[in-house]
C-alpha cells in the first residue's frame, strides 16, 4: 500500500475512538451515524486521523462531500474539530510525505 493511501485510511481504532467522541451521532443533525466522514477530503491529502475524522449520518455524508451546501458543512466540522482539539489546524491532517 502506497504511504498516503495509508495514511489517508481510517483504522479501525481511530473510527472506535470518534465514534466513542462523538456519541455516535451525526455531528451535523444528530441522527446515528458512522465515523468515516474525512473533514480534509482524501482527495486533498486528509488523514485517518481523529483529528480529520467526524461522525455522520449517510444524508449528511453525502451533502458533506457533493451537495451544494458543501462548504458550510466543511465550515461547521472544522468548528467542531476546533472545539475539541484547540489549535487545529488544516495543514496539520494534511498528508505530507515529507514530515515524519
């Protein structure tokens, strides 16, 4: 397995712990849901880590990652993400082959 597609993979402990963090619910609506949603997109280089990784429910997942209310979903999991771990930071749950 390619470095980035692993580090870009949610383990099995990192979805156990969000979903623990997150009560198993929806971050967005409340409904139960599953810890896969990556705030910082796979596509852009967003790991599996708690840090990058929140709950959602399927409806929201998909608004999340194709609806047209994209952004203030992206807005609102960087807030949660901020509640919880301050000084989060983008560029922090970013892959980077670079850095150790």
């Amino acid at each position: 397995m390619h470095r980035r597609t692993k580090a870009c993979a949610i383990p099995k402990d990192v979805k156990q712990r969000v979903y623990e963090r997150d009560k198993g619910r929806c971050i967005f609506c409340g409904a139960p849901g599953l810890p896969e949603a990556h705030v910082i997109s796979r596509a852009h280089g967003g790991m599996g880590i708690e840090q990058n990784i929140v709950t959602v429910c399927r409806n929201c997942h998909e608004r999340m990652d194709n609806g047209i209310m994209r952004s203030a979903y992206q807005k609102a999991a960087v807030e949660y993400l901020q509640l919880i771990y301050p000084g989060w930071r983008k560029e922090d749950v970013i892959f980077d082959k670079y850095r150790d």
